[in-house]
C-alpha cells in the first residue's frame, strides 16, 4: 500500500509539489498579516473608540495628544486590515481548500484512464477497487495535513484581525478558518475524482468541479441558515429597533426578526401602527390625566386616550439567532455534512470504477 501511495505522488509529483507550496505559502501569508497586525500594539480602547479619519471641524478644539495619537494607531491598522495584502489572504483562504481538491482530485483517476495505463494498473493492483484507494488514500494524507496547517494560521489571522474577539464563539469568516477547511477540500477532492472516475477524462472532470464547487460555496452559507440552523435558532433580547449589539453582531448567526406585541408574535403592519402612535418625550411626572408630556425618553401614546404605551404594547423586532457559543456544534454539524458529502461522492466512485470501460 505504501509503495502505490508513494507511486501515486510521483506519477502527480507536479499536483503534490504545487498543492504543498500553496498550502504552505498561503499559511505563511496568513501569519506575516497577523503578526503585522499584532506588532502595531494598538490598545483595544482606541479600537473601540476610533470611528474613522478625525477632522477638525470650524469652531471645534483640536484632538489632544493622545487621543490623537490613539487615531493614528487605530488607522494605521485598519489600513494593514483592509488593506491588498489582507483582503488577498482572506479570499485565498476561501477558495484555497476547493482549488487543492480539485487540483489534486481532477487527474488522479481520469488521467490513467485518458493515457490508456488505466488496464495495466488494475492488473498490477490486483482489484480497481483496491488501486483507487490507495490514490484516494495518498490524497487524503496529503490534503489534511496540509489544510490544517492553513485552517489553523487562518484562526491567528481572524485572531489578530478582531483582538476583542474569541474566533471560536464568533461566526465572522468561521467557513474560511478552522477545520473546516479539511472537510471543504476533502469534499472538493471526493466530488472531482468521482467526476474523473465517471467521465473518464481531466478537463472535463477539472472544468465541471469548478462550476459545481464554486457554486456550492457560495450559496453554502445561505443555504444552511435558512434550511439547516433556523429551526435551530433561539431569541435574543427585546430591540426596541432593528440595531445589532456589538456582541450580536460579531459572535451570532443573525437569522430572521419577528415583530412582538404584548409578548407575542404580531403580524400587523409596523409602518401604519407607527404612523398612527404619535411619539412624545417622557416627563419625570405624569400630569392628573396620566400623560407625560415634555423632555426625556421617548415613548408612543395611545391616540384614544392619549395616555402613554407600556413597553409591551409597543411593536417590537426580537432577533433569531445562532449563539456564537454553539460555535462547535455548528462547525461540526457543517464539517460532518461536507463528510457525508465526501462518501456519498467516495461510493459512486468505487461503485462506478468497476463498471467503466478502460478508455
């Protein structure tokens, strides 16, 4: 077994040289841009407190010295953070996994089938089914190590990137970092070398895993949120309005909003219901009638008795969400899918390997 792994590397020594320099090379980008980001040392109150480019408007008083020095540390790192470099990374990390799938899965089969050596290695192998393992073997040892060692300087960049932020309770980029990034190449891989068993030649098999891989990783997300993890979602707090919290929108999976009256779901129009509410400002003091005229919080008043809404009688959006702390269960649950995927492509290989005519 080891002899035909070993074979098969040499007989794609190109695929298995490229794939390697581009795992590793790729993993190396990612760590010089974390490690650009963490030696700027920006103290994360300036993150938090920097909302762009300060300009010193007419009749307003200049920045102290450190505040502005605090913005010009914030800039300077979003410029390495949104900047070439960065965005270059953060979509090789997308798209890297399918592509050393596919580079390595789109020969490894079609190619001995297209050059005619397919009968001679059946023969020497002694099973086909026996001869494509031991290649779909030799691509899994060498697309898992390497994919972890991308997912993994793919968590530090995310890590450096956000430095308030746990990259695992968070979903930002949570399909493009991590291990799943073993499970989206092994898919690539069992899909295109099926398709190479099927069809019998690399272009072909190269050219449709491209289509068919690209456009499932670009529908994957919104497909798993509406048809997957909604069932699953949980409700956040009562908004009074539409705005993510900072924690929402950095760690959850925003799924869907629901209008709430009185505690429960209310299908009614929110525009006309606001229209008709006139909304005033909350005095410390009701007047003898009960209404609060005056300066304070705004609130919305009963047009009928001019009296002022409770909170709960007031249309209210609720969040439906996937908590970043079930940030585990959604990776596995989306890697054992792409699993599930990988055999059910893995089958119809060796199902169709015996099959297939030798040309």
């Amino acid at each position: 077994m080891l002899t035909r792994i070993w074979l098969t590397y040499k007989q794609h020594r190109f695929e298995t040289i490229a794939i390697a320099l581009v795992c590793l090379g790729l993993a190396a980008a990612a760590l010089i841009e974390a490690y650009r980001l963490n030696s700027m040392n920006v103290p994360l109150k300036c993150l938090e407190s920097w909302q762009g480019a300060y300009m010193v408007g007419p009749g307003q008083p200049p920045l102290d010295a450190a505040t502005q020095r605090c913005n010009d540390m914030a800039q300077a790192f979003s410029n390495i953070k949104t900047g070439t470099d960065a965005g270059l990374v953060r979509m090789l990390l997308a798209f890297a996994p399918l592509l050393v799938g596919i580079v390595f899965g789109a020969p490894i089969v079609a190619r001995e089938i297209e050059t005619g050596t397919a009968p001679l290695s059946w023969a020497l192998s002694g099973s086909r089914r026996r001869w494509l393992f031991s290649k779909v073997l030799a691509g899994v040892l060498l697309i898992v190590p390497l994919m972890l060692v991308v997912g993994l300087a793919a968590d530090v960049f995310e890590a450096a990137q956000y430095p308030d932020l746990n990259v695992y309770a968070s979903y930002i980029d949570y399909v493009s970092r991590g291990a799943i990034l073993v499970f989206w190449a092994l898919a690539a891989f069992a899909g295109t070398f099926a398709l190479g068993t099927l069809l019998g030649r690399t272009m072909p098999a190269l050219i449709v895993a491209l289509v068919v891989c690209f456009f499932v990783r670009g529908s994957w997300e919104a497909g798993m949120n509406h048809f997957v993890l909604r069932p699953f979602a949980v409700q956040t707090s009562l908004e009074q309005s539409a705005n993510y919290t900072p924690d929402s929108w950095y760690n959850d999976i925003s799924l869907y909003q629901t209008v709430y009256m009185d505690g429960k779901p209310w299908d009614g129009d929110v525009n006309a219901w606001w229209m008709e509410h006139q909304q005033v400002q909350v005095s410390a003091t009701p007047d003898a009638s009960g209404f609060v005229p005056g300066g304070g919080e705004p609130v919305y008043v009963d047009p009928a008795t001019n009296k002022p809404l409770a909170p709960s009688q007031v249309p209210t959006y609720v969040n439906f969400v996937i908590p970043g702390a079930w940030y585990w269960n959604v990776v596995v649950l989306e890697s054992g899918l792409l699993l599930l995927g990988s055999l059910f492509c893995g089958v119809i290989a060796f199902v169709w390997v015996d099959r297939r005519r030798p040309y």
